[in-house]
C-alpha cells in the first residue's frame, strides 16, 4: 500500500473511534438523565402508606 491509503486507512479509524466515544458519551448521559427523571416522578407519587410512614417518622 502507498503512504497516501495508509494515511487515509488511520484517519478513518480515528475518526470511527471518536465517534464511537461520541456516541457512548451520549447514550450514557441521556440515560442518566432518563434515570433522574424517573426517579424524580416516582419519589413525587409515593403511595398513602409511605406518606404516613414517613410522617411518622419525623414526629
């Protein structure tokens, strides 16, 4: 192979990599957000029996 296709063949796996870091960065984040919120509703919709439980506790 000349030096011109092996200088094309590592920028394109440079740049596949970063990609994929891109990517995963990403997922990961919307995930964690996704996690947040989700657990956000279901901490403001406790059921009757742990509202009083905890009531209870804080007298």
């Amino acid at each position: 192979m000349e030096q011109v296709e092996w200088t094309g063949l590592v920028i394109a796996a440079v740049l596949a990599a970063l990609c994929f870091g891109v990517a995963r960065f990403a997922v990961r984040h919307f995930a964690r957000r996704r996690a947040a919120k989700e657990q956000a509703v279901s901490q403001a919709s406790q059921s009757r029996q742990v509202r009083r439980a905890n009531e209870r506790k804080k007298k």
